[in-house]
C-alpha cells in the first residue's frame, strides 16, 4: 500500500518526455544502501570534509515533540559557522544559485544566509527504501511519459539518468502517508503589511480509501481538497483535484466550490501557469510545492551535482513561539529565523519547449539529493531576465520519519513582493497523519457541503 504524502508535486504525473525513462542494470541498483544511501544519494561526504557522511539520518526519538505536534529542535544548540550577506557573498558565490546572490544584491541590508553545520538528518521507513530499491529496477516511463509503469510508492528513479528522471523523484519523493492540514499563506506589500489567507488540505491516496477497490479507484493517484477558512471573503472556496497516474487515458480532474455562487465549476485552470489560490498573482499553479504538475512543457538538461548552500534543518523558523508577525516582513522573511547548510544538490534547468507557452521561459531547479525535494529554484521569464525566486525550508519530521517544507517563499525580483505558503506556527494541531477518508468524500456534489460557511 502506498503511504506517500503531499505528493503535491504530483499535481498531474502527466509529461510528454523527450526520453525513454528505463530501469538501471542490477549492478547499478546494488549500489543503493552501499556506496549510495537507500534513495540514491552519495552515502560519503565531501573531500573537504564540509559535507558528512550520511550515517542513517535523525531517530525517531531525535528531540521532544509537542502536544500539537511540533517537533523540537535537535540541534537547538548549534550556532552559524558564518553569514553570508551583500558585502561577503563573493567568497561564496560558487556555492549559491544566481536568484540567492540576486537576493543579496535586491536588499543589501536585510537579506542574509546564515550557515549552520551541514546535518544530514533524512530518514525514511525501511519499506520506502526497499520500493525505491525496486524502482530502479523495475519502473520506466510510458505513454510518452504521461505516466509509470511497475512505480511502487515513491522515488521513482533513485539513480536518475537525465534531468527529467530527476524532476519525476522531487514529483515522487516520500512525503508521508496520506494527511490533513491547517497552514496559513501571506503575501505581504512592498511595505511589509500583508493579510492571512488560511485554509484547510487533505491529501488522500487512492489506495488508503477505506472504500478503495482496484477498478473503481486504479488510475487515480490521489485526492487533494483545499478548503479556504480565512479571511471571510473567501471562507467556504473550495478546491478539489483528482490526479491521475496515467493522464492519457484519464486527464487530471479539478473542480471549484464558490462559496458566494454557490456553483460547482470543473477548473482546467489549475494547471500550468493558471492562477494560485489567494496568491494575489504571485504564484502560478505549479508554484506550489516548488514545483507541480505535468512537466511536458519543458525540456529539462541535468547540469549535474553541486555544493550549495540551501534551507535545511528549519526547525526554529517552524516554533510554535513565533507568531507570524515575526516571520512576515518586507521583502522577504525574518531571515534570522532561518537556517543554511551545504549539501549536494542536483541542478536541472528546464526550458519552454518551441510552441508551448508558460509565463516562465526558464527554470533552475536546485534538489537536495538526500530526499528528493527541490530547495531552490530560479525562474526567468521571455526576455530572460530572472524574475523569481523559491526557497523551500525544509525540516525532517522525524517522529514520523518524513521530509517537509516548513514553508515555502517565493520572491518577485521586480515587483518586490513575495509569498509565503505553508505557515503553521499560530495553528493548533495542524497536521493529522495517516488520514482516513472514503472516495465519497471527494466528488463534485460533495463540495458543496465542505464549501458550507
């Protein structure tokens, strides 16, 4: 049975591929446990010594966690190495993406990267690591690559062959068992003020259904709902997707509750470069989580692995203590709260195939090899120009032994506004794992219910 969560960046497993996504050789795949970690990272550090080895990752016991489910800090102890600013970042610039050093030039004064000791805590259950093991066997793209064959769980490709094998990995990395959430999102002014938009997610996998059946249920992937509980105006909007494994013979369905319209719409637009809820235009639809949806718009080059200097470990900047007022500023995040360590990533730029339009031209996607989550990514627009900018603060949770973004930014470069998504700080009980839920739950006529103010 799969157990992943928020494979948001899954919003559609539909891609037409360049390639030919294939299995890797038995002796390839042995190497997984071995000389690479069970999910195909390198498992030894760097010759430097400023990356560790991977030695099994956080406990499940690693620090106390809270009533409400917060996990506590198991490096509360630690203190920056140093901190890069405007005025140092050349001596590290080899380390950072163009849109972090284009970061450090917009505001010289208040954005800084403070690094920490590189602590490579990912741990995953032993029955993800063994379906990775027999994904790099078995699993291969097809359809053109609109969807997988013999794919089990997550990680589809843990020893990626190209780019586009590398971006299928962040769309199924592991993310937990199927869950409901409360988070908040922000999108404040040039000047720092900002209204919250919350709302409520449920991310059910098909074959978690307490209703599933094969035929009934077999091509569907997951159900994602997002109800919107805050601010008024909106509360009561809901959204529900159905996502496909294989989009050729059965495309990605979403529909929009509209709570004052009291109408159910189908909504072909969450897709693509279609508007992010309550984003107030600053995000499109495969924004979220990094990066989601069908990949076929792009071509996608593997530049290769780097060292770079990424969100990690974003234990303090998630605290219950913090209210969201000590978060939200102007211009970016309270950047004291965050927390920067050197791991290696895998670089991948996608570029807007001749024919296809998407308000981005360009991206430059950064994925930590260590759990498949994309940390950074640059986006460019027609002329381009570096536009945006993404930082994912991810945190092992590791009473639950699953990889997260604590939240997600997302910064203009022109218009110096920016979005944070995924806020939990202020909510009480904010994630329910291993959610049970039954497919009636997720149809048309049942939005209208959830929508009800």
């Amino acid at each position: 049975m799969s157990t992943t969560l928020f494979k948001l960046g899954a919003l559609s497993l539909a891609l037409l591929a360049g390639t030919a996504g294939a299995a890797v050789s038995e002796s390839d795949a042995a190497k997984l446990g071995n000389s690479l970690t069970p999910v195909g990272a390198e498992r030894a550090g760097n010759a430097a010594g400023t990356i560790p080895a991977w030695t099994g990752g956080l406990a499940e016991n690693a620090a106390p966690v809270s009533a409400d489910g917060f996990v506590g800090d198991p490096f509360a102890d630690d203190q920056p190495k140093f901190v890069i600013t405007a005025q140092n970042y050349q001596q590290y610039q080899d380390n950072l993406s163009p849109g972090q050093i284009a970061m450090l030039k917009r505001y010289p004064q208040s954005y800084r990267l403070p690094v920490f000791e590189t602590r490579r805590s990912a741990a995953l259950p032993q029955h993800i690591y063994d379906a990775a093991a027999r994904n790099a066997r078995n699993t291969t793209l097809v359809r053109g690559g609109n969807g997988l064959e013999n794919f089990e769980t997550a990680i589809a490709f843990p020893i990626p062959q190209d780019g586009l094998q590398v971006v299928w990995n962040h769309i199924t990395r592991y993310r937990g068992a199927s869950a409901r959430r409360v988070v908040a999102q922000a999108t404040p002014q040039v000047n720092g003020s900002y209204s919250l938009v919350k709302f409520i997610d449920e991310v059910v996998y098909a074959n978690t259904l307490t209703d599933y059946s094969a035929e009934k249920h077999g091509n569907v992937l997951f159900y994602f709902k997002q109800q919107v509980t805050e601010p008024s105006r909106l509360a009561g909007n809901v959204l529900l997707v159905h996502e496909t494994l294989d989009q050729v013979k059965e495309p990605r369905m979403a529909w929009i509750y509209n709570a004052g319209q009291r109408r159910v719409r189908r909504a072909p637009q969450v897709a693509y470069d279609g508007p992010g809820t309550a984003a107030d235009g600053l995000r499109t639809a495969d924004n979220l989580d990094m990066f989601n949806g069908a990949p076929d718009r792009y071509e996608w080059k593997l530049i290769g692995k780097r060292e770079l200097y990424i969100p990690y470990n974003a234990y303090r900047l998630d605290s219950p203590k913090l209210k969201y007022d000590d978060i939200v500023k102007a211009g970016h995040i309270n950047q004291d709260l965050t927390r920067y360590e050197l791991h290696r990533v895998w670089e991948v730029e996608a570029t807007l195939k001749a024919g296809d339009r998407h308000i981005y031209a360009k991206r430059h996607l950064f994925i930590d090899e260590d759990t498949w989550q994309a940390a950074v990514i640059d986006h460019y627009d027609g002329r381009n120009q570096l536009w945006r900018v993404a930082e994912a603060h991810a945190q092992q949770v590791y009473n639950v032994q699953v990889p997260l973004y604590a939240m997600e930014t997302l910064y203009d470069l022109v218009s110096g506004r920016y979005l944070v998504m995924g806020m939990k700080n202020e909510e009480k009980n904010p994630y329910t794992y291993n959610y049970k839920a039954n497919s009636n739950q997720y149809t048309p006529a049942a939005l209208r219910n959830a929508g009800v103010r």
